[in-house]
C-alpha cells in the first residue's frame, strides 16, 4: 500500500466525521440526521483498506527477518574467506608473525564492517516501522473518534426517544 491509499483511508475517515459533525441538528437536541447508506459506505471502503495495512506491517517485519539473516551469511562469509585467507599465510612460515597480524587486522575489520550492516539495517527497519505505527495510530484514532462519536449520538437518540 503506498501512501496515496494510506491518505484515502484516512480522508474517508476524515469525511465520515465530517458528515456527522455537519449533519443537520434535530432541534432541542444533540442528535441529527445523516444518511446511514452513505456514512456506512465511506466506513466500509475504510475498513477495507486495513487489511493491507496490517499486510504491509507483516511483510516489513518479514523482510527485516531475511535481510538479518543475509547479513548474517554475510558476515560469516566473509569471516570465513578470512580464516582461509590466514590459513594460507601461516602455512607461509616466513611470514608468520606478519600472517597472524594481517588475519586479526581482517576479522576485526569483517566483524566492524557486519556489525555496521546490522545497525544500518536494524535502522531502517525500525524507521519504516515507526512509520507504519504512527500512521496506523493515526487511523485507529480517527476510527475510534467517530465511533464514539456515533456511539454518543445512538444513546442520545434513545433517551430523546424515552422522554417522549
């Protein structure tokens, strides 16, 4: 879902509390009038765009799973090529001491190197994330707004009923 469709669900919330706060005002009363096929149709194509939400949230959390574990292979390959790589210069005997050196000089280095990718990318998913939250926070506020919004029109319907 890219954030054109994030917008359309959060203007269709938007428009469904619009409709009731300028719906037309029953006199002496805090109810009014508004056309529940229209304002059930808007919360609908709401609702509806949720589930790709929640989609996207999974596949994010997914693809961070698999980009770590391909930094991992990574990381253990290229640690790998340098065990291999100090193993061919200690078996060089004049070299030794400078063979020893180079290999700790290369592990450190791969082991910074794999631990910057890590943070990069921990990072970056945890911005997309965040992202995500605020905006699907955002949206259940809304939702949640004009619920009770409706919630307080629906009760205060029924006792308008009741002193009659």
């Amino acid at each position: 879902m890219d954030s054109q469709e994030v917008m359309t669900v959060v203007e269709r919330i938007q428009s469904a509390i619009t409709t009731v706060e300028e719906a037309r005002g029953v006199p002496l009363s805090a109810s009014c009038v508004i056309h529940r096929g229209e304002l059930l149709e808007v919360l609908d194509q709401a609702r509806a765009a949720f589930p790709s939400d929640l989609a996207q949230a999974q596949e994010i959390i997914s693809t961070r799973e698999s980009i770590l574990e391909e930094a991992r292979l990574s990381a253990d390959q290229l640690i790998s090529h340098a065990r291999e790589e100090v193993a061919q210069m200690v078996e060089q005997t004049e070299i030794v001491a400078a063979a020893k050196k180079e290999a700790q000089r290369i592990l450190a280095e791969v082991e910074e190197e794999a631990q910057k990718e890590r943070e990069e990318i921990e990072a970056y998913i945890d911005s997309r994330l965040a992202t995500l939250e605020v905006i699907l926070n955002k949206t259940l506020d809304v939702v949640q707004k004009g619920r009770d919004k409706l919630q307080g029109v629906e009760t205060k319907h029924v006792l308008s009923e009741l002193s009659e």
